[in-house]
C-alpha cells in the first residue's frame, strides 16, 4: 500500500456504491489495486461481494492482508440496515462519515485524492446534514466558499458555472465574475492536465445568444463581459457561442472545454454522449475529488447488475490528478 492511497467513499451503504467499488477493484491487478483503501463497512462490501459475484479478499487498512486483498478502513455506523435499497437516515450518516474521514485523510497528507460512490441526498438530509450533494459537503468540510462541476469525457468536457439551483437563480449567478471565474478554473485545470493551450468555449444562456437583444440581454450584459475579461488575461476562450451547436462542435474537436451555465445545459448533452463513461470532477477545492457520474440505484442494488465501466473511468481519473498533485 502506498503512504498516500487514492481513497474511495463507499457512499451510500444501501445503494450500488459497493458493488460498482468491488466489481471495479476486482477487474484492476494485485499492483494497482494496492493503491486504493476504500473507506466504508465491511460488512456491506462483503455483501457486495457475494452478489457480485467476484474474487476479492479484503483486509483491515494498516495491516497485512494476502496477496491483491483490498484494504477497507471500516467505520462502524450505528443502524445500518443490513441489505440494500433501503432509504436510511443511518445510511445518510454513514455516507457523511465516510467522505469526512477522506477529507481529512487527503488534509492530513495521508491520502492523494478521493473517489466517491453515489450517495442518497433525502438520506444524508434524513441524518442531519442539509446539503444539496457532495460538491457542497465538500465545500463546507474543506472550508471552500465554492466549487465548480466538472464533467469529463473522452470527447466532451463540461465546466458549470452553476450546479444544483433554481434556474431562474442559476441566470441570478451568471454574472461577469463568476463567468471569469469559471474560465479562470477551467484554463488552471487543463493546464495541469496536459494541455499547453485549452481551447474554451463558453455557452449563451439564451437561445442564439439573444440574437442582439430579442431573447434576452443577459449574453450581451454578463456573459460576454466574463470571456473579454479572461482574454485580456490571455487565455484561449470564445463566447457566448449559442448552446445548441457548441457542444457538438466540441464532441467534434473543436474545443477542449465547453463552460456551460447552469446544470441540465450542461448535464444533458455529456450524458448523451458518455453517460457510462463520464466522470464528476470538483475543482475549486484545496483537495482532489472525482467521482461517478450517476445515482445510488436503490431498485438494482443488490442484485448484481450494477454496471462498473463508470468507476473504471472514475478511478484512472483519479491517478491523474495524484499523479499530477504538484501542479495543483
């Protein structure tokens, strides 16, 4: 085991977080598996395990487990139900206690990176902890004012300027600085990531942009300010372009980035696209997150069927960014 493990949450324990996580350590080599812990129940992965149907011996995170055995850091969580697709408030809290156990792991340089599994928000708001996903828990545990979502792909890549509001509250957010910002934390991001010069292209808020004004002059008045901005600092950004055509021109080269400005203009076209395959990046946050691009499943979980390619494209995410830790 490496001293700075890329960690996985194993989200909520009724949902199809376990089985996606053991179907995945399962498919990897004894060598590239020694470089995960999964933070969860034991209990609840062993179950996994058994539906699962795979070969994979855990053992207690710190010790010494047999050869490929993955290690588990297991937090007892009172109330657990004991079989999947049950909504629990227990759940909720468990899932919590996980992805706070990998903040400070990551904080106390003792992990590289977190992966999460799904988590349930009714349940995690049914514990206590009031919360609209992971990207605001994230914030609020690493003391983070904000975040911004990232989708990646193969083909498309998706920045949100806003994620989980209102649109009317989303169009509300859109101002010039935030739009600024946004790019700002794309270029930063596809630098590290490789890319010498990103090309970025922000979406309109409006149908055509506003077309000069006839739909709305939020482009004109907010958006286009934010892209003249981030040019002025260099970067390599157009916009507004209109939404109906930047994201296919993307998928098609054009551009490494698309920024979009609230979630479903976002969120639509990438699953579309890569729904098995995209990935959730969180940046803005002085640690490094990624997760799996969908829900916790409760009607399949249980059953075996959970589908894992997600968690393999979440997990070679994540051993870029802590390969690339240096250039935060």
């Amino acid at each position: 085991m490496s001293n700075s493990p890329v960690v996985i949450t194993m989200g909520d324990p009724s949902g199809v977080g376990a089985e996606v996580t053991v179907k995945a350590m399962a498919a990897l080599s004894a060598e590239q598996r020694a470089q995960y812990a999964v933070i969860g129940d034991m209990d609840t992965l062993e179950r996994a395990i058994a539906v699962s149907k795979v070969d994979l011996p855990l053992h207690a995170h710190g010790t010494v487990g047999q050869e490929g055995s993955l290690a588990v850091i297991h937090l007892p969580i009172e109330g657990l139900p004991g079989e999947f697709g049950v909504l629990s408030p227990a759940c909720g809290e468990a899932s919590f206690q996980y992805i706070k156990k990998a903040v400070d792991m990551v904080q106390a340089g003792k992990a590289a990176c977190i992966v999460t599994a799904p988590i349930n928000k009714a349940a995690l708001n049914a514990a206590g902890h009031h919360y609209d996903g992971h990207t605001g828990m994230l914030a609020h545990l690493t003391g983070s004012k904000s975040s911004f979502m990232l989708l990646a792909s193969k083909t498309l890549n998706v920045l949100h300027i806003s994620t989980h509001v209102s649109l009317k509250t989303a169009i509300e957010r859109s101002t010039p600085e935030r739009v600024l910002d946004t790019i700002r934390m794309g270029h930063k991001h596809f630098k590290r990531m490789g890319y010498d010069n990103p090309r970025i292209a922000v979406a309109g808020i409006n149908p055509h942009c506003g077309e000069g004004g006839l739909f709305g002059d939020e482009d004109d008045e907010h958006t286009l300010p934010g892209v003249e901005m981030a040019q002025k600092e260099g970067i390599n950004v157009v916009g507004p372009v209109p939404a109906d055509t930047v994201y296919h021109r993307a998928h098609n080269g054009a551009f490494d980035l698309v920024i979009a400005q609230y979630h479903d203009q976002g969120h639509i076209p990438i699953k579309i696209i890569a729904f098995d395959s995209a990935v959730n990046v969180s940046l803005g946050l002085p640690i490094d997150r990624c997760s799996v691009d969908h829900g916790t499943a409760f009607d399949i979980a249980g059953t075996g069927k959970a589908n894992h390619v997600n968690m393999l494209s979440t997990l070679d995410y994540a051993s870029k960014l802590a390969a690339t830790r240096d250039k935060r």
